[in-house]
C-alpha cells in the first residue's frame, strides 16, 4: 500500500558517523550538540524510533543528518569523509528498512564545495538520495555566496529539492556585552529568524533569479515569511517608488513576495494550527509538505508526531488538500515511488 504520510525532515545520527564525527571534531563539538543526542535517543536508536512510529503505521520517513552540521565542527577534509560516511549509513538504513524508510536526503560538506557537488553527484546518481540539506549558513558564509552557485544550477538540472535546515547556537548572544543567548532564544526564535535571512538572501542574492526551477524546502513552515509577507511588499513598494526594485546591486524582475512563494513549507511546528494555514495560505497547497521534525521531543519521537498529524488534521480544509500535505506534494517533489 502506498504511504498516507510522508515526513520529509526527519532526522537520525548513525552509529559510525556519530563516532568518527565526534572523534574528528573534538574540542569544536561543544557539550551543548552531546546533550541533544543524548536526550533524544530516537536519534541513535532504531528501537526508540520504531516504537515511535509503530503508533503511526501509514507514516514513513525520509531521512536527514541531524545537526550541527559539518562546516560548523568539521575542517573540510574531515567533513568531506564525515560526509561520505553518513551519506552511505543512510543509504544502508533505506535499502535495509523500505518500510520505514523512503529515502535520504545528502549531507554536504559545505566548507569545500567542489566536494561537496562530487558528494551530491554520487548521493543523487549512486545511493538515489532524493535531494540535499543545507543550512542557513555556511561557518559564517551566506546561502547567496558565488561559489555556492554550482549547487544550486546543479540541482536545478537534477530536480531534485534542497531541504534548507535553520542554523544558529546559543554562542550567538541576545544582546552586546552578553556572552550567550537565554532561555532558548536562539532557538525559539533565532531559528526562524536565521530561515528568513537566507530566504532572502536565496530570493533577492540571484540564486532563484538565476535557476528559477530550483526548488527549496524551509524547515519549520517557512519562518517568518508567511507571518509579514504583507509588511515585507510593504516596505518594498515604498522603496520602488525612490529606487525601483533594486537593492545592493540586485534588481528584480518581479514582485519581492512572488520569489518567496518560489520556496516550499513543511509542517513541523509541532502542531500549530493557525500557523500552518498561515503557512498554507501564502505558499499554496501545492508547496506545503509534512514534516515532523522527529525525534526532537521529550517522548522518545511520538508526541512530535502525532502533534504536527493533529495539527494537520484541525486544518480547515478538505480531505484532498490533506493528501497533498501528508504525501502527494512529496512524492511529485522529491520523486518518490511510495
């Protein structure tokens, strides 16, 4: 039977990737990422994970690597061989377990990036991965940087999609004078805030103006983009009327918020429903797809899904628009048979 649900952004740590990522990093493996794998073990733990998703049979999973990710902790020669290594432990986890596993989507060592396009070539065309994940920045370098345009062209060709996973730790402080940020800020609400500056940079930088058929996933419904896209237009029609729509050497050839509805939302804000119709009603129902950010909870991977399912489910839309959410939108984009 095909699959009713399909969760695009779901994350694991495999065992021999863990190990020798660890052992490369060392020092620049702050104590903060170990406590994250250590209290989710859904991540490490394929019976933690399939307990999970036994409460939620009709569901399988496409796979990802969980953060942070490899430019961050990594020099680029070990992130070029942490790379390969957890790109293949994906791939034995998808061709061991079809029934729980749709696919992978590549890890890329982004601090080298001629690496990084030969490690998508064998992914994509050796493992059959069904996309890359990136992240909203690079050790420090923006999404729009020239040397990254190689990816996107190539993925471009390959029409496969980019899952764009949000970037920024608690080293990054509040305020100046503050040595780290508080009470989860950076997280709660760095991470969306960091989503909306690369979708920015990806919409305005010439990324989507050069390769418009690139299609790219935003983790976590978008961000902020579909909450002010009206004082985004705002702002830039009062502009146009000093400079037309031109901004640091950039100009536009359409609207700024029709390149924002270029980009792909998924589901895992942890079942909100007033933002994912939010999310829904800008980006359209063709370019919302479910995700549940899996395992990150405090139940071993099962509230966070049926969390996001029961917000799918308050929707106030109809059973065919659900479908495409749960799976038909998946399936077209990251062109999967299940």
């Amino acid at each position: 039977m095909p699959a009713m649900k399909i969760d695009v952004f779901s994350h694991v740590l495999p065992p021999r990737y863990l190990a020798e990522r660890n052992k490369r990093a060392g020092e620049r493996l702050s104590t903060q990422y170990g406590k994250y794998y250590h209290a989710n073990p859904g991540l490490t733990d394929l019976d933690v994970r399939f307990r999970a998703m036994d409460k939620f049979p009709d569901a399988v999973q496409l796979l990802t690597i969980a953060g942070p990710n490899l430019e961050s902790v990594l020099k680029p020669k070990d992130a070029v061989e942490c790379a390969k290594i957890a790109n293949d432990e994906m791939a034995e986890l998808v061709a061991k377990h079809p029934g729980r596993f749709c696919g992978a989507c590549a890890s890329l060592p982004m601090n080298d990036i001629d690496a990084a396009l030969k490690e998508t070539d064998r992914a994509i065309t050796d493992l059959r991965f069904r996309g890359v994940e990136i992240f909203t920045d690079h050790d420090g370098r923006p999404v729009d940087a020239p040397e990254i345009f190689p990816l996107y062209e190539k993925m471009a060709a390959y029409n496969l999609p980019i899952l764009l996973h949000p970037r920024r730790t608690n080293t990054t402080a509040d305020y100046e004078g503050e040595s780290t940020s508080k009470f989860l800020i950076y997280t709660n609400f760095g991470w969306p805030y960091e989503t909306s500056m690369a979708m920015a940079r990806l919409a305005f930088g010439g990324p989507l103006e050069k390769y418009p058929a690139l299609k790219i996933v935003t983790h976590h419904a978008g961000g902020m983009i579909p909450y002010f896209h009206k004082r985004v237009q705002f702002s830039w029609d009062f502009n146009e009327m000093r400079m037309g729509y031109r901004f640091d050497g950039h100009t536009l050839t359409k609207s700024p918020v029709e390149y924002y509805k270029m980009f792909y939302c998924d589901t895992a804000i942890q079942g909100n429903t007033p933002a994912l119709m939010c999310a829904y009603e800008f980006f359209g129902g063709d370019h919302m797809v479910f995700a549940t950010d899996t395992p990150y909870d405090n139940q071993l991977g099962e509230r966070v899904i049926r969390e996001t399912i029961d917000g799918v489910e308050a929707m106030p839309i109809d059973a065919a628009a659900k479908k495409k959410i749960y799976a038909d939108n998946a399936r077209r984009l990251f062109r999967l048979p299940v």
